[in-house]
C-alpha cells in the first residue's frame, strides 16, 4: 500500500511533455547559461581581435594605424553593446544576435581598412584569416544553429566579394581561396549543429535525470511521510514523536530551552468500542485527533498518536502553568465537541479525555523520565475520576521518586518477605460470632519503614505488580487460614486487572485444590470504587469463579456509579455498605439514605455487610436495622491470625443484654 501511494504521488511530477514543450523548456532554462557563454566569448574575441594587430603591423605595416583603430572602434562599441543588453536583461537570441554582428562587423572593418595597403601580394594571402571569423561564429561561441549559419553564410559572401574586388589577385587565386572558405563554412557549420544536436540531447538527459532525482525524492518523501504518520488519524505517529522529542530533549541540553510533554488518554473508549463498534471508534478518534490537533497548533505545539486512544503533546513552554493552561484548552475543546458516549457509568454521557503534564527541569536527567513523569501524572487524571489533568508534581509521594522505590520494592517483596497480611473480623450481629475475616495486605521497605495502602496498591496496579501480589494474597490466605479451619470464610480483595488476566480463575481453583478448601470459603470483594468497566473478560472471569463455588462481594458500595449495573449483571453474595453511609447516620437526612439503600439490597435477596462500625452506637443502630453483618475499629482491628483469639474479642455481651424486641422486634 505504501508503494502505490508513493508511486501515485511520484506520477504527478512526470507529465508527458510535447517536442514544442520540450523545446520551450530547453530555451528557459538555457538562458541564462547562453548569455553567460556569449559574453565570456566575446570578451575573448575582442581580445584576440584586438590581439591580432600585431600581425597587420607585420604584414600590411603601412596601414596598421587604421586597422588598430578600427579594431579598437568595433571591440569597444561590441562589448559596450553587449553589456547594453545585458544590463537590460535582453533575451538570450538578442545576445547572440548583437555578438553574431559584432564578428562580421570586425571582419568587414577589418577588410576594409586592410585593402588601403600598398603590399597587395601580402594582402592577397592575408586575406585568408577571413576564414577565422566565420568559424568562429560556428565554433568559439554557441550560437544556436539558425544563428550561426546566417552569420557564418554572410561572413562567406563578404569573403567572396571581396576577392571579387580584389583586383591585384588571379583568379584561380581566387577560386582556390573561395573554395578553402566555402569548404571551412560547410565544415564549421555541420559541426556547429552537431553541437547543438548534442547540446539538446544533454539538456534532455539532464532533464531525464532531474525528473528521476525528483521522482526519488517525491518517493522518499512520501515514504517519509507514511512511516512516519498514523494511518488512521493523520497524525505523526510515536516514530516521528520520538524523534522530536529528542530534537527538544537537545536543544534543553544545548540551549536550556524547557519543553512539556502532555500524555492525553480518551476516557472509557474501551467500552466506547464495545458498545458502538470498532468503525464508530475509529470516527470517535478522528474527531477528536482533529480538534486536538487545532488546539495543539494555536499553541505552536506538536502532537502525535501515541498509540490506540492514547495522544501525546510536545510544546516549549517556560512554565508548568503554561502546560497546565494547554492541557486544560483541551479538555475543555473534548467537552465542548460533545461527541456522545451514552454507555459511561460516570454520569457523563459525552467522550472526555484526561490529560497528565510534565515538563522539563533541572532535576530531569533523562528524556526518559519526562515521559514517565507525564505517564504518572496521567495516571493520577485517571485515578481521581477522570475527565480532567494533572501536573506531575515531584513533592506528592504518589509521583515522586518514593513511588519509584515502592515500585522496585514491589517487584521483591514476595520473595523477601516485605508483604504480609492481616485479618480484620467480620461479625455476625446476631450470633456475636465472626463470620468471616477480610485479608488486608501491607507492605515495608527494605530499611523495615511501613508504607500504606493507599500509597502502594496504586503503585501495584501501575506497574503490574498487583498480579503476583494478588496470587501470593489468596496462596497465603488458603494456606494458613482456610486449610488450618482458623476461619470459616476468608476474602480477598481481587483488581480489575486481575480479573482481566487470562488465567486467573485457572489459578484460584489450582489453589484450592492444593490446600483441599472448598471454593464457598474464599470470597472476592470487587471494589465499586475503582475503575472497573463491565466487559466480557471480566464477567466472564466471575462466571468462573462462581462455578468454582466461590463467593464474589461488592465491596464500598455507594460510592461510585457502577453499583446498580454489577447488581443487575452479577449475582453477589454479599453487599459491603460503604462506611460513609454510616457516618452520615447523625442526621435524618444520613439514616434515611442508609435505610433506602438497605430497603434497595434487600429486594435484591443478598446479604448485606456494614463497614466502619467504630462506636457502640454504630453497633446498636445497625443492630436496629436488622444488617446480617459488621465490619469496623470496634468490632475488631486488623490483625495477624495468631492474635485473633486475644485481641479480636468482640463487645457484644453488653449488647445482648439489651432488650431484644426493641432491637428487633420491629425489623428493619
């Protein structure tokens, strides 16, 4: 494909041009070439014209003051006119036409004050230098051939009537010099247009391979151009991309001159997909490369694709805040389109984009890191709820080089035991008793410091690690818990990226076989609050899970917009209520949101788990409510499972003292 364009591209400079056209071309662009040639010539003429008064004083000395003056006469008024022309840029014919009379004038002149000699003999031989000017006309300069043989014919007729007039000489004198100038003019004149044949025929090949050197460049610019454009959008795609921002990455190492590079990522356009079809995607990205690109421009920036629905942005820029004013033009120009993107789970309906910032500074060592930097920002844009930018921003633990070291750490911590877990209890409100436990990972450095949560799972999920970590967690939780009958239930919270992974429920039944555990005694909390989007791969994933017998819970549910469709796709088995329906339930307004939520899960048959139940009044309402389940600081903190018989003792022999009908004589 790409050889076709290029030739298609090369066959428009390669016309088929016409003799005449030809002809006319040659003409141009002889031009300038033949004047400079004419002049160079005659000004080598006169010289020699002037030059050749040395022999008329040895020949036909008694007249040589007039030849000299005439000689002198016709040089300067020739080059006088032909400088004349020039200067007024006369065409190239003209040129030649004045040189071509200035030559027969210099013979004529010259004939005319030699025949006042008194040394006729001498003369009568003299004469013969005629010949020179006529082949002069044909050979020292490159008249065209029309030119020179009217110039060179009349040079001949002038020799012939002046051998005619010349009486002192015989007549086969006269004959035989007639003959010598008549042969040199045929001879002078075929060789002049010869040379103007082979003139021609270099003109021709030289055209020939300029349209060829041409042909190749157009060829290698358009094969330039393809390898280094996107085929879809248009754009300059990552080949072209990286060496611009080498290009800029010199000229910051040379001249110190910042740049910031914005990594732009179309949000859900994987879904966008799924839903509307590949073609539709392909207009959905088009679009938006398009409206990118005329922001970019309006900035003096350069944009690329930087692979699938991901776009990158090189533009000089003295300051973060300038980036920041960029990234946020076109955020907003995405939003403005209002392309529609019905299927997000967002409450936004239209395609956004979310766009991470880095730029250059003294710290930054390597090309590298500007774009591991923009990488990081990018992925802070996504984290935070998409459809908005992030500048990288080195003092946040999230984007700093600590979040390098968390991710270096990571990819050891399995095999130097830096990661543990710890079980926080689950309790049944009724029974008192724990249910079920849910695993919690933790992390330390090399030098023994504890990260959190928070900090390191984000750095986990960024770099991949989440896969082995969450493979090690359910190993972990079947073999010292689950086969040891510690507890009953166990559950592990499982990444959309491990839900994603081919193989993954492979694993877990691998796992439960091993240890001898029955799949109903592990659950899986999926977290709403993530990005989780609802495709085939993922509920294919939990289909097998569940053929596995394993439980599958919807973990801080409430707190983003998935909830509703997971409900109406997957059949879970328990429900974990978000703790901050919990703490709103000080107001009215908190308990009548809480209890509609509970009303909602309970249509739905599942069971339903509280989280953070920190206080004895949570416990009581709670209770009040009817909830199967409690999870929370006062139920019982994380722990290791050697302490859960010590230190998980629960507070529920005071509860049970409470009258029970007021607790649940009502229900909920």
């Amino acid at each position: 494909m790409m050889h076709v364009l290029a030739e298609t591209a090369v066959a428009a400079t390669r016309p088929t041009l016409s003799s005449e056209q030809l002809r006319r071309i040659y003409s141009k662009e002889s031009e300038s070439g033949r004047k400079s040639a004419t002049r160079k010539g005659l000004w080598i003429a006169v010289a020699a014209y002037l030059a050749y008064s040395f022999t008329d004083y040895l020949f036909i000395g008694d007249v040589v003051q007039y030849t000299i003056a005439g000689r002198l006469a016709v040089g300067v008024t020739a080059l006088c006119l032909l400088e004349l022309l020039l200067y007024r840029k006369a065409k190239a014919d003209t040129v030649d036409m004045a040189a071509a009379v200035s030559v027969l004038a210099a013979y004529l002149v010259w004939l005319l004050t030699g025949q006042m000699t008194t040394v006729r003999d001498a003369f009568s031989y003299y004469m013969v230098f005629g010949a020179i000017f006529m082949m002069s006309v044909n050979l020292f300069f490159s008249f065209r051939f029309p030119v020179a043989l009217a110039a060179s014919a009349t040079n001949v007729l002038i020799f012939i009537g002046a051998l005619y007039l010349f009486v002192p000489m015989v007549l086969l004198h006269k004959l035989i010099l007639g003959a010598f100038c008549i042969s040199c003019f045929i001879f002078t004149s075929y060789v002049n247009l010869q040379l103007n044949r082979e003139r021609y025929k270099v003109f021709l090949n030289a055209l020939e391979a300029g349209l060829q050197q041409a042909a190749a460049d157009e060829r290698g610019k358009a094969l330039l151009h393809l390898s280094n454009t996107d085929s879809l959008t248009g754009l300059e795609n990552r080949r072209a991309i990286d060496q611009r921002l080498r290009d800029h990455w010199q000229r910051w190492q040379d001249q110190r001159a910042p740049f910031a590079v914005l990594l732009i990522d179309v949000d859900h356009f994987k879904r966008y997909n799924d839903c509307y079809g590949h073609q539709e995607g392909d207009r959905c990205l088009v679009a938006v490369s398009q409206l990118l690109q005329n922001v970019a421009l309006s900035h003096d920036a350069i944009i690329g694709r930087y692979g699938g629905e991901e776009f990158i942005v090189i533009t000089p820029m003295p300051n973060p805040e300038r980036a920041a004013e960029l990234a946020e033009a076109m955020c907003a120009a995405v939003r403005a389109l209002a392309w529609p993107h019905e299927h997000r789970r967002d409450g936004t309906t239209v395609i956004t984009v979310s766009v991470g910032v880095s730029y250059t500074r003294d710290q930054t060592k390597q090309v590298d890191k500007v774009i591991h930097e923009a990488d990081r920002a990018l992925y802070a844009a996504k984290a935070t709820g998409r459809n908005t930018l992030r500048v990288f921003d080195p003092e946040d633990p999230l984007s700093s080089d600590d979040s390098e070291d968390i991710a270096a750490t990571l990819k050891i911590a399995v095999e130097h035991d830096l990661v543990s877990l710890v079980y926080q209890p689950i309790r049944n409100v009724q029974t008192g008793k724990m249910d079920a436990v849910e695993a919690l990972m933790r992390l330390r450095m090399l030098d023994g410091t504890a990260v959190s949560p928070a900090t390191f799972i984000p750095v986990a999920e960024r770099t991949g690690s989440i896969i082995e970590l969450g493979r090690w967690a359910i190993r972990t939780v079947c073999r010292d818990l689950l086969a040891t009958g510690v507890v009953q239930v166990a559950s592990v919270n499982v990444s959309p990226i491990e839900l994603k992974m081919p193989g993954f429920a492979s694993y877990v039944a691998a796992t439960l076989a091993e240890f001898d555990v029955t799949g109903a005694r592990l659950a899986f909390e999926i977290t709403e609050g993530v990005e989780l989007e609802i495709d085939q791969d993922v509920v294919r994933c939990i289909s097998d899970l569940r053929k596995l017998g394993a439980q599958v819970w919807l973990d801080d549910f409430g707190t983003g917009f998935a909830g509703l469709s997971w409900l109406r796709l997957i059949e879970f088995d328990t429900i974990k209520i978000d703790r901050s329906f919990l703490h709103d339930c000080d107001t009215e307004r908190g308990k009548r949101m809480l209890l509609d939520i509970i009303s909602l899960l309970r249509n739905r048959g599942v069971r339903i788990l509280i989280e953070g139940v920190e206080t004895i009044e949570h416990q009581r309402l709670m209770q009040q409510y009817g909830i199967n389940q409690l999870q929370g600081y006062y139920i019982g903190r994380p722990a290791p499972a050697a302490q859960f018989e010590t230190d998980n003792v629960l507070p529920f022999g005071m509860v049970r003292n409470f009258d029970s009908k007021r607790l649940f004589g009502n229900g909920a």
